[in-house]
C-alpha cells in the first residue's frame, strides 16, 4: 500500500471523539466500520512506517501523516479493533524547535 492510499483511507474514515480521555483529546475509528481489508493494511503501514514513542510508561508506534499522528493500542493485528487519531500542532512545534535549537547551536540547550 502506497502513502497516498493510506492518507486518501485516513481521510474518509468516520473517527469519533473519544469522550473517555478529555484531557488528551483523540479520535478513533472502529474496524467494523471498514472494509476489513483496507483496516488490516492500514494497521500494518501505522506499524511500519511509525515511530516508538512513549506516553506516560507505555509505548506505541505512532505514524505522522498531515497535521495528525495515528496509533492504534498494539494488540495482535487479529485483535485490534481501532485506530486513533490526535491532532499533532503541539508536538510538532516542539520537535520544530528541538530541531532548530540543535542546528543553531550545535546542541540542544536540554543537554548542556
């Protein structure tokens, strides 16, 4: 699967607010809401193509596509059931600036 299936598959994708963690505002998008397999071969470009990243003490890939990182919850592929989604504006600025402080000054000012 090519990127731009993945994005075009992303993009119409019902995802719903997931209303349980307020504080870290998300979206999901159940399986059964998909043609399985177009799911299945979303799940594993996430896989492949993401990022380990932690959030607070457990890791999942992550995968940056436009203004959005997608995850799912890391289950075996034949039990995972959704895939989130979080809007990326912050941590992309963080990662900007992270990026600029090592280019300006040879090293982040976190590690002096």
């Amino acid at each position: 699967m090519f990127k731009s299936e993945v994005r075009d598959l992303l993009e119409k994708a019902t995802f719903i607010y997931a209303k349980t963690l307020p504080l870290f505002k998300h979206f999901y998008t159940k399986r059964e809401s998909w043609e399985d397999s177009d799911f299945v071969e979303v799940v594993k470009y996430i896989r492949k193509y993401g990022v380990k990243e932690k959030f607070f003490n457990k890791e999942y890939i992550y995968y940056y596509l436009g203004d959005y990182k997608y995850w799912t919850m890391g289950n075996p592929l034949d039990e995972t059931i959704l895939i989130n989604k979080a809007y990326d504006k912050t941590d992309r600025q963080k990662r900007h600036k992270t990026i600029r402080a090592f280019s300006n000054k040879g090293k982040s000012s976190l590690l002096q």
